[in-house]
C-alpha cells in the first residue's frame, strides 16, 4: 500500500536532520576536530571556538534537575497509581499533565519575574559560612544554575511520572498481592513493585534527562548566559540549546555559524542515543509481559488451526 | 513488637512522602497559573488583539500581527503534518508486525526526542540559508517536522483500539484492504485522532525554539509566506527579556493567552476522550 511512502517520510527527516546538521557543522569540525569539545574559550570575535563550557552547562543542569525531579517523580506515580482514591485519580492525571502543557516561553517568563527573584532571595539567606563552598560561591545573582536546575525539575516531572505510572501500571497484581500475603506493609509491597520495574524507572528517569538535555526558552531565560565552568549553583552559566538561541541569528561569520550548528549535532546525537536507550529500557520491562500474555493466547489459536 | 512499629511508621512516612510530591508539584502549577493570570489580567484588553506593536518606548499597542503569525505558521505546519501524520499512523498500525513498520516507529519516537532548537537549526539549514531569508514557510516547516511524530503515534495508538472484527467485516463484504482501512477502521478511531490533532495543534502553538531562526519575528503585520512574521510565543519572548516595563505587562498578557489556547485545548481533549470511552465501554 502506498501508506508506507508517508512512514518512509519520518525516516528520511530523521536522516535529513543528521546529514544537514553534518553538512553544516563540517567547517567547524575539520578545523578544530575534537579540540571543539576539550577547549574552553568562546570569543567569536577572535575566532576562538571551544564547546566545553556549554556541555558542562547542559549535564550540570539537567543533573540537577534529575536530582530534584526523580523523587517527587516517582512520588506522584506511586501515589497516582497505588495510593490515592479512585476518584482522584483522573483529576491528578489532568493536572501533572497540564504541568506538561504550559508552554516553555511561559515558564521562562514565570523564571524571569518570579522564580529567579525567589532564587535570590535565597541565596541571600545562605549563611555565610556555607558561601566559602565551592557549592554556593559567588555573588547572589538570582540567575543562574539553581534557577535553571529547578525550572528544569518542574517540566521533567510530568513526562518522568507519566512513564513511571505506566511501567507501574504493568507490573502484575500478584506481585502486591504476594507481598501483601507474607504481611508486607504498603511500603514494602511497593518496594516490590519498584524494584520488579526497575529496567522501566530508569528508562522513566532517562527520557526525563532526555528532556531536560535539550530544553531551551526556559533555560536560556534564567541561567544567566555566560560561558564560563563553574562549579557553583550560583554561578551563572550557559547550556547548548542556549547558546544556540541567542547567538545563531547573530552568527556573522561562516565558521561561527559552523561551529553553533556542530553544537546542534551533538545535541542531537546525544538526545537520539539517551532517548534511544531510555526507549529500549522501557520496551524490555514490558517485553517479557506480553510474552506471557502471548503464551496464554497462542495455544488457543494453534487449536483452532 | 518495636519492629513492627518502625516498619509501620517508614510505611506511613513512603506514603507521607509520595502526598508530599504531588503537592510539590502541583505548587508550581498552581505558582505559573496564578502569576500569569494576575499579571496577564491586567495587560490584556481589547487592544492587544486588534493593535500593532506600539513603537519602541511608546505605551500601548498589542500583538494583532503576531496572532494572526501564529495561526499562519501552526496552519501551515499542521496543513503538511496532518496527512503525512495520520496516513503513516495508519502505516504502522496495519504492517504492525514488520520491519519497517518499526523503523518508521523508532523513527517517530526519535524525532519525537530532538530538541526543539536542533528542529529550527535544521530547518534553518533547508529553508532559511538557501533563500537567504526568514519565512513563514520555514516556521511552518519546522512546527510541521514536530507535529508529525506525534499525529502518527496517536494515530497509530488509536487504530489497534478498533476492534478487528470490524476490518474483518469489511474485508468479507468484499472490500480492498485499503478500502476497509479508510472507510471503516479510520472513521472509527476519528474522534481519537481528531482529539490527538488538537492537542498537538495546542502543544505546537506554544513552541518558540524552532521559530527564532526560521519564521524569525516581525514587529509589522504581514500575511507573506516569504517574509519574516511575528508570532505570539516569539513576540512574548522578545518582550520578557527586554528592558522596557510596558513590553513585560504585555508579555504577561501574551503568555495568558498562549495558556488560555492550551487550557482550552486540553479541556477539550479530555472531554473528548471521556465521550469515546463512554461509547466504547457501551
């Protein structure tokens, strides 16, 4: 049938967006090889070209988002899925996805207006003391790594619950129940069940990263865009997909343009392997199910055969 | 006995703990919700629907132009997105089994992935360079390439929720697979995917990272496919990082809109798919 024309049409856009990314990168790739991502100097001015510091930028804040969203994550499907009353259920659905919903913009300008402000005020509050850590060190800007880690954390949470309550969804009953049989308390019957998906959390936990790794308005409204590594959450810092939508329209030469669509490559490749992965963590959790299912089924179709 | 109390008591703290997270994340909700609401509120009038942007440093004015750029550029996109989408959801739902249908899934879950920002790059590198020029039609491009994963995914979900005795009556009256596949199984599963449309519609409405570098912005009306043309989201962004107190009002209110749109949207969708539940479970 001529619908496979139309799929063949996804397959061909991803392979476009790889080799036009390539194609556009090569300048840059041929110039600075893999002295692009060790080197730690950005002035397009000089035509100094180093990608370091936007790599450190994009896993330090999507780490830390990870370490803030995967456990009130995993709260919400666990009290979705297993704890909460029946009624509750769709209602607390609609409202984590909702959490999806709103557009990045409007979370930037929530950041800019309200959360950052906030951060700042925060940072102000850290005692003294703890300042002199190379954690909290510098001047309390408000923008900057904590900020972005934490608006991060708030648009990965719905897409890392929803696949948490789906692999949860599909874990047997008698699983609890056996639990429940030999006097587990609610904890422990869940213990069971979490440890029994565990391929599948992480997979939950990987497309949140996946998430979090490409993210861009929101970020780049609030991390304070400066290319320099730091180790501190006050620091304002710079993320890939930042830098990519404040300085691409300002490219002027051609090395420069090169050099931010390499930085889209490897985003790209990046997000691809993590999503990848996190896919095929979620498809094995689910896989050995329906093989038991298909077991059940198979006898009775051979019988009517 | 002690040990059955702490056993107890780390019980009553997990399920403590999980409550807690749920209103840890309902809290920011209800935060962005209440912000944009409050501030948009009163920067919103009639004016901001039927005025162009004032000039620079002059009061008032609204975002006639970038409203109707938002409509053009997500109707361009969904005009392209919809039948690739739906037709290649019907692919992999019928050849569910071989090898290419999962190609054409691993594909969609992937493109599904890419960051918003890399799809503009892209995009940029297709229909913005060559042209030498900022478009409509490349904005509409890139919203396009992100609706489509998500049509075909819903679409193809939906398709293997329709009961097979359906294709098979179809196909014993004498129809074509084609035929029972177009005539019977889709208009089946349409309330679904028109339910999955709206709801990408809504969630490509608000993107604003592929539309820096393909449709750009405009501060002028336009209805040019080849002219740069403001939308909502872009404009929204322009104004929230700038230095001008009256562009923030103004921003508050475009982002009260954008989520109004999505709201909507999302309402919508759920009262949908309470109905088709309702008919499938009857």
């Amino acid at each position: 049938m001529g619908t496979g024309a139309f799929a063949l049409v996804l397959v061909l856009i991803v392979c476009a967006i790889g080799f036009e990314l390539t194609r556009q990168s090569m300048l840059s790739i041929e110039k600075f090889g893999f002295n692009f991502w060790r080197t730690q100097v950005w002035d397009p001015v000089a035509g100094q070209f180093g990608a370091l510091p936007f790599i450190w930028g994009t896993l330090y804040s999507s780490v830390l988002a990870l370490v803030i969203a995967t456990p009130i994550a995993l709260g919400i499907a666990v009290f979705i899925s297993e704890l909460c009353p029946a009624w509750l259920r769709q209602p607390l659905v609609f409202l984590t996805e909702l959490l999806a919903a709103i557009p990045s913009i409007v979370y930037g300008l929530w950041g800019i207006f309200v959360l950052v402000p906030a951060v700042r005020a925060f940072e102000l509050s850290v005692p003294a003391p703890l300042r002199e850590l190379p954690l909290f060190s510098g001047p309390p800007l408000g923008v900057g790594m904590l900020a972005a880690g934490v608006i991060l954390a708030i648009m990965v949470i719905p897409f890392t619950s929803s696949v948490a309550r789906e692999v949860l969804k599909s874990v047997p009953p008698a699983q609890r129940e056996g639990a429940y049989a030999l006097g587990a308390t609610r904890f422990e019957a869940i213990r069971a069940a979490l440890f029994f998906a565990r391929t599948g959390i992480v997979g939950a936990v990987m497309l949140g990263f996946g998430r979090a790794l490409g993210e861009t308005m929101a970020v780049t409204m609030v991390i304070g865009n400066n290319p320099k590594i730091s180790a501190s959450l006050f620091a304002p810092q710079y993320t890939m997909a930042a830098v990519l939508a404040n300085e691409f329209t300002e490219a002027d030469t051609n090395l420069y343009l090169n050099a931010l669509v390499e930085i889209g490559l490897v985003l790209f490749v990046v997000t691809l392997i993590v999503n990848s992965l996190s896919r095929l963590l979620i498809w094995s959790m689910a896989r050995p199910l329906r093989r038991e299912a298909a077991a059940v089924v198979v006898p009775a179709a051979e019988s009517a055969a | 006995m002690t040990r059955t109390t702490g056993r107890k008591l780390i019980s009553s703290l997990f399920v403590g703990f999980c409550a807690l997270s749920v209103l840890l994340a309902l809290v920011p909700l209800a935060f962005v919700l209440f912000f944009v609401v409050r501030e948009g509120i009163q920067a919103l009038n009639f004016n901001f629907f039927t005025k162009m942007p004032a000039p620079v440093g002059e009061a008032g004015g609204g975002m006639a132009n970038a409203i109707v750029g938002t409509f053009m550029v997500t109707g361009l996109g969904s005009m392209f997105a919809i039948p690739i989408g739906i037709v290649s959801g019907v692919y992999m739902s019928e050849y569910a089994g071989t090898r290419f249908a999962a190609l054409a899934r691993f594909a969609a879950d992937t493109l599904n992935g890419v960051p918003s920002i890399v799809i503009g790059v892209f995009v940029y590198g297709i229909a913005v360079l060559p042209f030498k020029q900022f478009s409509a039609l490349a904005g509409g491009l890139a919203l396009g390439v992100m609706m489509i994963p998500i049509i075909a995914r819903t679409t193809e979900e939906l398709l293997l929720l329709v009961p097979g005795t359906m294709r098979e009556g179809a196909l014993a009256l004498g129809a074509t697979h084609a035929r029972a596949v177009f005539s019977v199984v889709l208009p089946a599963a349409l309330p679904g995917i028109v339910t999955g449309v709206v709801l990408a519609l809504a969630r490509i409405a608000g993107e604003t990272a592929p539309l820096l570098f393909t449709s750009s912005g405009n501060r002028f009306f336009t209805t040019s496919l080849t002219q740069p043309i403001g939308t909502l989201t872009v404009m929204v962004y322009t104004y929230a990082i700038s230095a001008y107190e009256d562009w923030h009002r103004q921003a508050w209110a475009g982002a009260l809109v954008l989520v109004s749109i999505v709201l909507m949207c999302s309402l919508l969708a759920r009262f949908a798919t309470r109905k088709i539940e309702g008919l499938q479970s009857q």
